[in-house]
C-alpha cells in the first residue's frame, strides 16, 4: 500500500519571485501574491512527489500600479482571458543530498512548456504549534515568448525594454496536511 503524504503550500512563508531585465541595464523583481499549491510525497526524501502550483495572474506585483495593469494587459499575461498560471509536474529527482531538479509543464495564457526547474531542499522542520514544515529554494528560466507574452520595444540606442528570458526564483515552505 503507497502511503502518500499530502503537503501544502504556507503562502504567508512562501514567495514567488520573477526577475526580467529592463532597457537591459537594470532588473525589474515581481512577484505573485495569491497562489496554492499541494505535493504529494511517498518519503520524507521527496523523491519522485508529485507538484502541482497555480497563482493568480491579477495578483501580479512589482511595485508600479501602472507597470502591473500593462503585466495584466493583452501585451503581456492577458489576465482577464487566461487568469491563472499553473504547474504540474512530470518528475522530482534527486541529485543529492540537498538539489533536485524539477521537471514540468508551465502553462501560461493557455501555452505549456516544459521548464526544467533546479531545486534545493533546506530540510524539514515542527514549528512551535506543531506543525511539520519543509523549505525549498527554487529557481529556473524560461523565454517569455514561448508563452505568447510577445511585447517589447526598441530603445533610442537599439536596445530592447524587456528582456526575453524570464528568472523564476521561489521560495517555497510546505505543511504538512
């Protein structure tokens, strides 16, 4: 009998981080405020679970209301026809001790891609109220464009405003259920 162990997302200890270079001397960081995710592990290794992460694309966040609402708009996420981003996993594998590499679909404004994500566990833990917590610092890059967030323009020099690559950087805690 496979036991599974059942773990969540603890959002109010998790973040979920992008990095995108802009006019390609300086980094925008943004972030997703609202989003959930469930693991389902058969060990206390990890290896092999299974992960699933959505986040809401109106909860988009870099600091600029204006930046944001053109993030939200058909240039970009088009938050109003596809509202949601999602993961699933397709495998966890262990490289040692502390690094995994995560390998799944990303699905963004209805386009999936395979994104190879590098992970590293830093252990398990009960808090205080008795709750058994797990950390992970995740961290990957894809192209913008190959999920149909095609926007840019050309500076006065010939440079672009937005970078194509994207840098995913997460940290994320997990309770168990």
């Amino acid at each position: 009998m496979d036991n599974k162990t059942i773990w969540g997302i603890d959002t109010a200890h998790s973040e979920i981080h992008f990095k995108v270079k802009h006019m390609m001397v300086s980094t925008v960081t943004g972030a997703f405020n609202e989003f959930e995710g469930k693991v389902e592990a058969s060990g206390d290794d990890f290896e092999q679970a299974s992960i699933t992460f959505t986040a809401d694309v109106n909860s988009i966040d870099t600091r600029n209301q204006q930046r944001d609402d053109h993030l939200k708009s058909d240039d970009f996420f088009n938050a109003e026809q596809f509202p949601v981003l999602s993961f699933a996993s397709k495998s966890f594998a262990k490289k040692n001790e502390e690094e995994y590499e995560l390998i799944g679909d990303l699905t963004i404004r209805e386009t999936t891609r395979e994104v190879a994500l590098k992970t590293t566990y830093n252990g398990t833990a009960v808090d205080p109220y008795g709750a058994t917590k797990a950390g992970f610092e995740i961290s990957g890059k894809i192209n913008r464009k190959d999920f149909g967030l095609q926007w840019n323009a050309i500076t006065e020099t010939g440079g672009v405003v937005v970078s194509d690559e994207v840098k995913l950087v997460l940290n994320i805690q997990l309770v168990k259920q």
